[in-house]
C-alpha cells in the first residue's frame, strides 16, 4: 500500500478509531486516579493545578490497551507497539503499573494530553496517524514535542509554563501544516 492510500485509509477509519478510543476509555472509569492525586513534587512546578487535576491515569498491569488499527499498520511503520510503556487518549493517560513512579514517563503523557486538547481529538488521531507514516515514530512531530520536553525536563533546570511553550509550538505547527 502506498502512503497515500495509507493516509486515505486512516480518514475512513477516524470515526472507528475514535469509538474504539471512547470505549476503551469509559471501560476504566472506576481505575482513573487524577495525575494530581500521584503526588509527584516536580510536575506541580511545570504544570498547573487545575490540568493536574484534569487529567486522569489509569495503570494497567500488562499492555496498555491500543487501537487495533495499529497492529494493520505496524507491519508498514516502525511504531513498536510491544515496547508502549504509556499511550494517551484525550485528558486520559494509561501507563504499565511497573513505571509508576517514573514521573518522566508521566510528564510525557501530560504533554500528548495538552496535545489533544490543543488541537481537538478528531485533528489529533488523524494528524497523529499520518504524522507517523510520513516520519515514523521517532520523527513524528507530536513524540519530536513530546520528547524534547521531557528532555528539558529530566535536565533538571529551570521550570516553565509547559502547558503554554505546547501549546504555542502547536499553534505554530497548524500554520505551517
Ligand atoms: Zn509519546
């Protein structure tokens, strides 16, 4: 398949995706912990309260659940799906139980969160999703943001408002796609 009929594939499939995502989600309601509620003492300093609170968690003991629609494609990308230690589906993040405490896998998550609502869930999952047959996992502009805030964030130096420094790149990024 080309990337084309790839990309033409995955706007036939949105509305599937989207329903998949919605149950996955409502299926866990009674696990969800709001990340705030964690009690890690860095994400407080580059984050505020209110997303804190917003977003919910969901640990899982084995994989985390993702769309089937991945295992069709895994085949073309080299998204690993085996390897997922957290996935993120709107203002809800699920992590394997075994990285709980990494509040870097979690600063992570909250950044794809602010993602999502920075561009709608509709936009994300197709942006997302041709963002990877385009660049693969690594250059996928979404993990590429993601990534390199983690980054600055796990150097240990100064806070910022990262919900704002996201959200601005994005605002820059729908420009210019
Ligand atoms: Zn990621």
């Amino acid at each position: 398949m080309y990337n084309k009929d790839l990309a033409d594939f995955i706007r036939r499939e949105i509305r599937s995706v989207q329903d998949w995502i919605e149950d996955a989600v409502l299926s866990h309601t009674v696990n969800m912990i709001p990340v705030y509620n964690l009690g890690f003492l860095r994400l407080p300093l580059f984050f505020n309260e209110a997303l804190l609170k917003k977003i919910m968690t969901v640990s899982v003991d084995s994989n985390v659940p993702l769309p089937p629609i991945l295992n069709m494609l895994k085949g073309i990308m080299d998204f690993m799906v085996e390897g997922v230690t957290g996935i993120t589906y709107g203002d809800v993040y699920f992590y394997r139980a075994e990285y709980g405490k990494d509040e870097s896998l979690h600063f992570h998550e909250i950044i794809h969160s602010i993602q999502w609502s920075g561009i709608g869930k509709k936009q994300f999952i197709l942006r997302y999703a041709l963002e990877l047959i385009s660049n693969g996992y690594i250059g996928n502009f979404f993990e590429v943001q993601a990534y390199g805030h983690q980054r600055r964030f796990e150097s240990g130096g100064d806070p910022y408002d990262a919900e704002q420094a996201v959200k601005d790149e994005l605002f820059e990024y729908i420009k210019k796609n």
